[in-house]
C-alpha cells in the first residue's frame, strides 16, 4: 500500500478543473453569481457539490495542459456572404 501523502491529480481530475474552470469563466463574464453558474451549468453536467464547485476552481493546473476545443461544422459554413448556398 502506498504511504500517505500528497497525491498527484490525475488527468481526468485536470480536464475536469478545466472545463469547470472555462465554464465559470465563461458566465462570470456576464455577471451571473457564482452559486448560480454552479447549480444551472455545472451541477446538471458535473454533480459535483457546491464545495467541490469551488476547490475545483482554486485548483492547480498543470503548465501547459489543455484540452482541444473541439470545433463543430455550422450549418451556415456554405452559405455565401449574402446568405444564399453555393
């Protein structure tokens, strides 16, 4: 059994706290309070606690880690410049 001590995160620990971290950042911009970010756009996703809400925020990231941002097709990508098709 290993010995006790401060144990490393994961990385799926790191994308977790990442991903919380750009949601609240995202919202926090738009002025909405913190317990509201948490229980309409964390909670539902994450079911995490309030508290676990906030360590995860105070959470070190390791340098350099992220997470690709993954970009989506849009249904406007062939539409010319005066919105009609090809």
């Amino acid at each position: 059994m290993k010995g006790k001590g401060k144990r490393r995160p994961g990385i799926s620990y790191q994308k977790r706290a990442l991903e919380i971290n750009r949601i609240y950042d995202t919202h926090a911009k738009q002025g909405i309070p913190n317990r509201e970010i948490w229980r309409r756009f964390v909670y539902p996703v994450y079911g995490i606690s309030e508290r676990t809400f906030y360590n995860l925020l105070k959470a070190p990231l390791k340098p350099g880690f992220h997470t690709p941002i993954i970009q989506f097709p849009s249904l406007f990508d062939n539409l010319d410049e005066d919105g009609s098709d090809n």
